[in-house]
C-alpha cells in the first residue's frame, strides 16, 4: 500500500498540538510552563514578607498574583500552541519548514519507506512506538522527535484508512494504537 501526501500547515500544526496534548513529554512541558509564572509570584510575595512590606503591599500582591495566575494558567495552553504557530511560520519565512510538504509512504511486508523530495527513511514495523488515530488523520510515532502524519485528504476513503488500519494492526502490537 502507498499514499501521497500533502501536509499544510494547519496540518502540522494539529499533529503539534495533538503532541502536546497527549504525550508524557507534552503534558510535562505544560504543567511546568502552567506552574512557573506562579512560582515566580509566589516567590515575590515570599520575599515581600522577608522585606517586611507594609501588610497592605502584601496583601495587594498576593490578590493580584492569584488573578494573573489563574489568567496564565487559562490561557497558556493558547499561549503555548501560538508559539508554536509563530516558529513555523518563522520556518516557513527562512524557507525551511520544520516538515516534508509532500512525499509518499510505501506499506510493505519488512516496513515502512517513507520519500520526500530531500530523503528517502525506511523503517521497522518494530520502531513504531506508537499509532495514534485523530479526527485528523493518523500519526505514527517512531520516537519523541520522529513521526510519520498521514492526513485524512491521503485516504480515498474512509475504507482506505481502515484497511491501513486493519493491516498496520496485523504488523504492529495492539496496545501500541491510541484512537
């Protein structure tokens, strides 16, 4: 089986922010990018008490750092992901996007080849570490860094995809699909 592909941006963007939102290392990254504004206040207020501020100082400190804490911790998923938007774009600027645009993936019997216009990558159906089926498309994750995104416009239809499935199922341990 081969598929052509075509990733946008807002492709790679939605695999990103699938990453963050569900891997070990996403989820770690935001909690401590959630926790650090309020630890840096928390901090100051600790050191306004050290000082010996005036208790009305301190008291308007720590009301304010709660009220820009909980706005941090509200939007600092949004904050994050727009990050994110910004390097690509950035990449896309000095014309080195972090992505091949497209390519072909070839299904075999041994693995995978996946071919882009700068490299050709094959590999074990044994290092794919992980098989994640979004609304999106599917992404198959050979490490923390390296994944292979099949958007759903790669499909011809949805039984395309589920025969993907049903094979890359036959070839790969179960408890390694995430849907």
């Amino acid at each position: 089986m081969d598929f052509q592909f075509y990733i946008t941006e807002e492709d790679y963007l939605a695999f990103n922010q699938y990453s963050l939102l569900n891997s070990t290392a996403g989820k770690r990254s935001l909690l401590i990018y959630r926790l650090c504004l309020p630890a840096i206040f928390l901090l100051l207020v600790l050191f306004s008490i050290m000082m010996d501020e005036d208790l009305w100082f301190i008291f308007v400190q720590i009301i304010l750092s709660i009220i820009f804490s909980f706005l941090f911790i509200l939007f600092s998923k949004r904050i994050l992901l727009n990050s994110v938007k910004g390097t690509v774009k950035n990449y896309k600027k000095d014309g080195k996007l972090p992505y091949p645009e497209t390519g072909k993936v070839i299904f075999g019997e041994e693995g995978i080849t996946e071919i882009t216009t700068d490299m050709e990558n094959r590999k074990n159906y044994s290092q794919i570490e992980k098989v994640c089926v979004t609304s999106k498309g599917l992404y198959l994750f050979f490490n923390c860094s390296e994944a292979c995104i099949l958007t759903d416009s790669c499909f011809s239809s949805q039984e395309e995809k589920e025969q993907l499935l049903s094979f890359l199922h036959n070839k790969i341990d179960p408890s390694r699909f995430f849907y």
